[in-house]
C-alpha cells in the first residue's frame, strides 16, 4: 500500500524537467501537443506523484537482474571502426536508445534527445508556437487528438481523429512522434502542408503557423437566460485553477446561477491542475481519482481544501464531453461525475488512462515512460475505453464534412468524392443540390450560383478560391450555431427534459 508522504523536506536543484514526474498523456509538445496530464513542480515544491515521487537521478536505477550487453558494445565497436565512413558515435548512442524505447512498442514511451527536452520545458511553461493541436503517433499517421481553441489548426479546420498523413510531402510513416513534430514545427509566419486523412478521403490543408495564446479558460453567461454560465476549459495549465475561480465568480456576480462546464476537444495539462479543479467540485475527504504502479495496490487521492485549493462550487451544473477530451479532462469528469454527482453530456471522451514519468539520462537526454496508469474516484480504468456520458449526444453529422481546397476548381461533369463533400455542405446550409451524391450536375451548379450571390462573390457556378472558403467559413458558423450538445446541456439544467 502507497502512503502519502508527510512532508517534502528534500528539495534539489536540478532542470524543470526533471520535476515533470508524470505524463498522464501522449505527449505534450508546443506546436502539436498532446493529450496530457502533465506534473510539475517548483524546486522548492516537489510534490510526490500518486505512487511515485519526482525522479532527481541521473543515473537511474540500477537494473534489477544482470544484462549482457556485450553484443551492444561489440556493434558498437564494429560501426566504428569498420564501418566505411567515419559515424558520428553520438548519433549511434541516441540510436540505440531510441531503439531501445521503441522495442516496447509503446506510443507513449520514448527517448528524448537534448532539443525535445528543451522543447518539452518550453511547453509546460506554456509557449507555444506552431500550428496548435494535440496528437499521438498511431500506426503509420499521426493522430490528432484536438487542435487547440483558437489556433491555426482550429481555424484551417482540423478535427479530432484527423490522420496527418504527409508534412510537406513526407511521409510520417516511418518517423516516431518527436520526428514528425520536428518537421510540423517551425517559426510564427511561415507555413506547412500537410495531408490530412479524414474517413476514407485525403486533402491537403497549408496552415501559417502562429504563436498560440494559452487561454485554459473563457466563459460568459448563456444569450438566452442570464441565470445560466457557461465555462469552457481549453487546457489544465499552472493558471487555469484561479482562471476558473475567477470565472465561476465573476459569471455569480453577473447573476449566474447553474453552470454549464465544457471540457470537448480539451486534451489535458498538468496533473496538479486536474485535482485543483476536481477539487472545487468535490466534497472534501471524497476520492477524485486513484493511480497504481506495477505490483502495487491504487494510491487515492481525496479531495483536500488545505492541499488543492479553498473555493467551492455550489449549484446545479452540466459538464460536456467528447472525443477530444483527454487525460486531466477525464479525471475532471470521472470526479465530477462519480464524486459530485454531476451529469456529462455528450460523447465518450478519448481514453488514455496510462501513466508517463520522464527520468534523466546521463548525458542530455531523458526517457518518457509508460510507469502506471490512473483509475477513476470509483476505480475504473478508461483506458481505450473512455468515460460514457449519462446523456449521449452527437453533434450534427454535418460537423464532419472535409476542407474544400481552394487550389482546386470544381465544375459540372466532375465527379469524386470531394464533389460529394461540396454538395454535403451545400446541402447542410439549406441549399437545394437534388442527391447528395459524387456528380457535379446542374442543380449542384444553380446551388453554388445561389450561394456565391448570397456571398456577395462572383457568380460562376465553380467551386474555388474564395467560394471554397466561404463555404467552410459558414459550415463552421453554422456548427457553432447548432450546437446540440450545448442545447441538450441547457435543456437540463432548464428543467425541459
């Protein structure tokens, strides 16, 4: 059984990396973040991790049977001395251990080199430059998980489960996670292709990277009825607890009586974060959510003013959830929804339930770990799975529709599915285009005159350039205003259900 411990007497100063003791994510990561519960703490805070504490040795521990690596060492001997150029012995190093992590065929464990650690600190202090959304390496594509509210990636139309395919043209197939972030990232201004994978159809989408605000928290109160707030979290980060405080009561100020929280698309953050919040929903001495290593029995943590914060949440309230919402999302909601009783609405969250620490290595790099998993108040492990909403909801199937490229011209007589795509959305925005179906035909031609003179464009008939992207622009005012999951959110707390 792991016991709390009571004090935190030792501290020492070493790298902000090294007091990341968790990743309860993929991976976070400036410009393509990940779905991530990430600890941290200040050199003069160290604060234990569930069942493990922060990892303060180079070196690491030593293994607990022997291992011949002769072989390695033999290699490594052969490569360079007989290889027919001359190698780079750091390259081979970073080689093997890359390799190493790999061999676990885990999506979540990795050798992190001295740029990626680098890059790593610069996220958990919230910089973030680059096209803003949260992935994981799945199979051969990369996986989107959320792009970030606001970001160049939201803005050009990226969706959870997109599959990024190709950046700039190569291919992600063979490159681990750090590698493909490697060629996404890149400076405020500049752009990068990448070819999307969305169903069974692929498109090309060319986004300008940008510097992403950290935002963890807006809110404002309902258009409709003023006694009804609206919170929407972005992201678990240092801040985000007092933003939150300071959303619920300036949304009471304003008259606010029941709440409406939001959590969708929302991939994590820090772990600390995850409890603070869980904890103003939460009875003090309930549990919000428990961890366990290998052999050992779960670890539960219980809400705890004197440890995670004072403020208290009273009232009637509703949380949403999605696909998109990840590790420190669904801690909030298991807590929210098993230790305060407060319905979900929406669709199952992304499930990622597994624990990440990072330890240094000697040298420059270090090694991100899957070393536990976390389990909700009531012991359930989501991992794959996800937390099923009480109320299951699904936005409007037109969500789903793809990006038009506006490089392309679309006309009478073709035929593909990018023409189905056109006429979905057409369809969706109350334009009369016959059969949704892979034919540009006559009706499809009088639907596009009949939005491009709405539009104020040129009347031509074709699909391209700026009708392309009016189209988009309104299929997305036209989600924002459909919103079935937040109507579903306000029909309960309202009483109309």
């Amino acid at each position: 059984m792991h016991q709390e411990p009571e004090n935190k007497s030792e501290t020492k100063k070493v790298s902000m990396s090294v007091y990341i003791g968790s990743l309860l994510a993929v991976m976070i990561i400036a410009i393509v973040a990940v779905a991530s519960v990430i600890v941290w703490a200040s050199p003069d805070e160290q604060e234990p991790v569930g069942n493990q504490t922060v990892l303060d040795s180079p070196a690491g521990t030593p293994a607990t049977e022997s291992v011949d690596f002769q072989p390695l060492e033999e290699l490594y001997a052969i490569l360079m001395t007989h290889y027919f150029e001359e190698l780079d012995s750091e390259g081979l190093i970073e080689g093997a251990l890359e390799g190493m992590a790999d061999a676990i065929e885990d999506p979540y464990t990795e050798y992190l080199d001295e740029i990626e650690v680098t890059s790593m600190d610069e996220d958990i202090q919230g910089s973030f430059e680059g096209i803003g959304a949260e992935v994981m390496k799945e199979d051969e594509y990369v996986r989107i998980v959320s792009p970030i509210a606001g970001s160049p990636a939201e803005e050009a139309g990226l969706m959870p489960n997109d599959y990024i395919v190709e950046v700039d043209g190569e291919s992600v197939a063979d490159m681990a996670l750090n590698e493909a972030v490697a060629l996404i990232r890149g400076p405020q201004g500049s752009t990068v292709d990448l070819l999307i994978l969305r169903g069974d159809s692929e498109f090309t989408v060319t986004i300008t990277r940008d510097s992403i605000p950290v935002e963890s928290v807006v809110f404002e109160l309902d258009e409709t009825d003023p006694t009804i707030g609206y919170v929407r979290i972005t992201n678990f980060n240092q801040p985000t607890y007092e933003e939150l405080v300071t959303a619920i009561e300036t949304l009471q100020d304003q008259g606010a009586e029941d709440f409406i929280f939001d959590v969708r698309g929302n991939p994590g953050g820090l772990l600390t974060a995850a409890l603070e919040l869980s904890n103003i929903f939460v009875e003090d001495g309930q549990p919000i959510m428990q961890t366990q290593t290998r052999d050992e029995e779960p670890y539960v943590y219980l809400a705890n003013s004197d440890l995670y914060g004072e403020f208290k949440f009273e009232g009637d309230a509703v949380l949403l959830i999605d696909g998109g919402s990840a590790s420190a999302s669904e801690i909030l909601a298991g807590a929210m929804s098993q230790s305060a009783d407060i319905p979900l609405i929406g669709t199952p969250t992304f499930g990622k339930g597994t624990i990440q620490s990072i330890r240094d290595l000697t040298g420059s790099g270090e090694i991100k770990f899957t070393s536990g998993r976390w389990l909700t108040a009531n012991g359930d492990w989501i991992n794959e799975v996800g937390i099923q909403p009480d109320r299951e909801v699904a936005m409007p199937e037109y969500q789903n529709f793809l990006l038009i490229n506006p490089e392309e011209t679309y006309e009478v007589g073709d035929v593909s599915e990018e023409v189905r795509n056109i006429k979905g959305i057409l369809d969706a925005l109350g334009y009369d285009v016959g059969e949704v179906n892979e034919v540009f035909d006559e009706p499809t031609e009088e639907a596009v005159r009949a939005f491009q003179e709405e539009q104020e464009l040129e009347v031509t008939g074709t699909v391209s350039g700026p009708t392309a992207n009016a189209l988009i622009d309104s299929l997305r005012e036209l989600i924002q205003e459909n919103d079935t999951q937040y109507e579903a959110a306000l029909d309960y707390l309202m009483g109309n259900e």
